[in-house]
C-alpha cells in the first residue's frame, strides 16, 4: 500500500463489503463498456510508474 501511495494511487486496504461491491460492478462496467478486445489492444505502458503501479496492483489481488 506504501508503494501505490507514493505512486498516487490511493486504495482503500479494508473496504466494507459495499464499497468492495460497488467498486466491482464499477471496473466490471467499465470493462463491458470498452470490450475486452479493445482493453487487450491497448499498448503496453512504457512509462516506469505506471509499470510499477500495475505490478504492485497485480501482486496484491
């Protein structure tokens, strides 16, 4: 969580059921909205923050 932090992004680490479900249906809709084959087109981030930020993102799920 210190790493996200000192990236800029903010997470909550102990989200109530509602929030983590709300959150949820939130990423879930964005995703049906773009499509995934649009989403797996996007370019690789080049970018060393955001890389790092979807490593340390990845590793916590």
């Amino acid at each position: 969580m210190s790493g996200l932090h000192l990236l800029g992004v903010d997470v909550n680490p102990a989200p109530t059921m509602r929030e983590a479900d709300t959150m949820f249906e939130q990423v879930k809709n964005e995703i049906l909205a773009v499509g995934f084959d649009d989403i797996l087109a996007i370019p690789r981030a080049r970018d060393a923050r955001t890389d790092l930020a979807i490593a340390l993102l990845n590793d916590a799920g």
